[in-house]
C-alpha cells in the first residue's frame, strides 16, 4: 500500500504554484444563486396562479429541482466560507441556499466542515462513511438488507437517493444536535423548523396538488441529483486511517455546461484538499495534482462512476475491500485493483455465521474489559 498522507501535506505542496488570488473569496458567485432564487420564485408564481396542464407542471417542477439541487452546492461553498467571509451573512447566504433542501448552516457546519472533512472515510468518524462488516452483526436491520440479492438492493438503493440527503440530514439533526453548547442549539432547532414550516405553510397555501409540483417533486428531484455526486464521491474509494484525499476520494467528470450550473462540485478531491478555496479555481488545483501524483490521483466520468457503484456492494470487508455478504463477493475499491470499466469479483469468502459473529465480538470486548 503506498504512504498516505495528509490533505495538508498535499495543499503544502500545491499552493506554491498556485496563483496567490485563489485563496481569496469570491463573491460573484452569488449572481448565480440569484439567479437560481429568481427562476424558483418564477416557478413557484407559476404553479400558485395559473391552472396549467400537468405536463407543465412537471416541467416546471423538474426546472425547480435542479434549481434546489444547484442552491444546494452554492450553499455548500457559501459555509465553507470561500464567498463571504463575515460570519453571520455566510450563515444566513447559506440558509438561504440550503432552504430548499432544509439543512440549517450551523448543523451542516459542524456534520460536513468540522466532522466529514476532517475524518473522511474514517471507520468510526465520518458521519458520511459507509458501514463495515464488523457493524453488520451490530445491525439487525443491516443483515436484513444484505439478504437481498445484489440486484434488488442496487435498485432500492439509486431509488432511495430521491431521499437520501433530506433523511440522512435528519438523522445528523439527531446526532449532533446534543453536541451543541446549549445556548447556541435553539438557534440550530429554529434553523431546522423554519424551512419547513415555510414548505407546510405553502401545502396549507397551494393545496396538495400543486404543492406535489412545487415542492415535493422538486425535492426528489434535488436530492437525487445532489446524491448523484455525493454517493460517488467516496463509495468507491477505501476507508483510511489517515484522511488521505488522493486516496479516499474521487473526482467525477461532467460535461462543461453541467460544470457551470453545479459551481464545479464535481471537483471532491480537490475540494478535500483546499476546502476553503472557491471552487472556482479547482480546475488549477486539478492540473497541479495531475502534474504531481498522476498515479495516485482518481478521475472518471459521473456515469462511469455510478455504473462502478450500481455493481459493487457497499460493505467494507477490510479497509480496501467491499464484500457482498449475500454470496460473499469481495470487489476491490479505488487505488486497490478496483477497474470501473471491468467490475469484477476478485474473490469468495466464506463467511461466519452471525452467531459466530456475535460470538466474536463478545469475546473482543470481554478482553478489553479484562484489561
Ligand atoms: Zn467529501
Ligand atoms: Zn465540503
């Protein structure tokens, strides 16, 4: 296995031929997030005013979910700090684009800025990371999954990215929010309700038909294309115990006009190297890393990547390896013999049964105790 090293082992190496502007912030990106707040505001006087066909609405509601989709990845780099630097207008710029998706920004701050960049892909403290075989004896739940057959749980699983994000921002709702020092968490619990007491006051206002177009589709619609880069992100890549970004995560390539409209979130890699630079400038840091470590460094085409992940299952058997415990198939991941464009079983493992599981992990923590 090669050295990992840190992102800022990498950023230490690459700033010096960057030039010095690119660590400045970039406020013109908001002419973007006004213009995705106009056509939303457009969209929604539509549905409200007008009695239309449904076919129209549809459209509408398919234009309104890229637009929540996009506010989405501005809001992203707006709490990163890389488009104002003031506190309070970063948070309220970012609520603002988060609305739709309903994340508040001191929730997201803490779940994605202070936890998932900090231990990307770490077993137990990446809220992001997916689970290993050792938490599949844990879960009830988890083993009833991966009864399935592969095929099922790939289709339940892109299926179920219409929802992931909104369910998974619920759940580090519940996680983190005891973490917050009491005096600030009223301002996270408000941050939380207001935008849905908006969305439901809106059903009360439009009806639940034009509510489905307005807002409901809509949201399916921008969690799945947000999951689209999200579960591409790191799913294919190890789980590490050095937060290694050339190791642990990817980069995914769109066409240029796609780019455009996403404000360059198809840049993760770069992104986990210098996350307080605008994504603006990730096409130089791009070219920097490429010229560095071509060898380490992990890029491929966004369909690509969800075809890899449609055919690999998403438990970690060791660190490098995923395993499909259905028939106990083992893939490799990125960086350790995983080919997206030939995915194929490297091995079968037999597997112990739960009970031998079970047994295991009993013994494991009656030594610790013992100790
Ligand atoms: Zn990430
Ligand atoms: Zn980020």
């Amino acid at each position: 296995m090669k050295d990992l090293h840190t992102f800022a082992w990498y950023a230490a190496r690459i700033s010096p031929h960057l030039p010095k502007n690119v660590f400045k912030p970039v406020p013109s990106r908001l002419w973007g997030g006004l213009a995705y707040l106009l056509i939303t505001v457009a969209g929604f006087i539509t549905i409200g005013a007008f009695e239309l066909s449904p076919f129209i609405y549809l459209g509408i509601a398919i234009v309104l979910g890229t637009s929540f989709a996009a506010m989405g990845f501005l809001g992203h780099e707006i709490l990163h700090g890389t488009v104002v630097r003031t506190a309070w207008l970063r948070d309220l710029l970012g609520a603002i684009a988060f609305w739709p998706l309903t994340t508040g920004p001191k929730l997201w701050r803490k779940w994605h800025n202070l936890t998932h960049h900090v231990h990307t892909q770490h077993e137990e403290n990446d809220p992001d990371a997916w689970p290993t075989f050792e938490k599949l004896a844990k879960s009830r739940f988890l083993r009833w999954v991966y009864k399935l057959p592969h095929s099922f749980r790939a289709l339940a699983s892109f299926v179920s990215l219409t929802v992931q994000f909104t369910l998974h921002s619920s759940r580090m709702f519940t996680l983190y929010i005891k973490e917050f020092n009491p005096k600030k968490r009223p301002t996270v619990w408000i941050e939380a309700i207001l935008p849905w007491v908006t969305w439901i006051g809106l059903l009360f206002w439009f009806g639940p038909v034009k509510w489905f177009f307005a807002f409901l589709l809509p949201l399916l619609i921008a969690n799945f294309i947000v999951m689209m880069y999200i579960s591409t992100n790191h799913r294919l890549n190890p789980i590490t115990e050095i937060n290694d970004p050339l190791a642990n995560s990817l980069t995914v390539t769109v066409p240029k006009w796609v780019d455009v409209l996403h404000f360059n979130f198809s840049y993760h890699t770069e992104h986990h190297l210098f996350p307080g630079m605008s994504s603006k400038y990730y096409p130089l840091v791009k070219e920097q890393i490429k010229r560095m470590w071509p060898e380490r460094y992990h890029e491929m085409p966004l369909t690509q990547a969800l075809k890899a992940l449609w055919k690999t299952p998403r438990l970690y058997y060791n660190t490098a390896e995923l395993i499909d415990p259905h028939r106990g198939n083992v893939y490799a991941s990125l960086g350790h013999g995983l080919d997206p464009k030939e995915i194929k079983t490297i091995r079968k493992e037999v597997l112990p049964s739960k009970r031998e599981i079970v047994k295991e992990n009993s013994l494991i923590r009656d030594n610790k105790e013992g100790v």
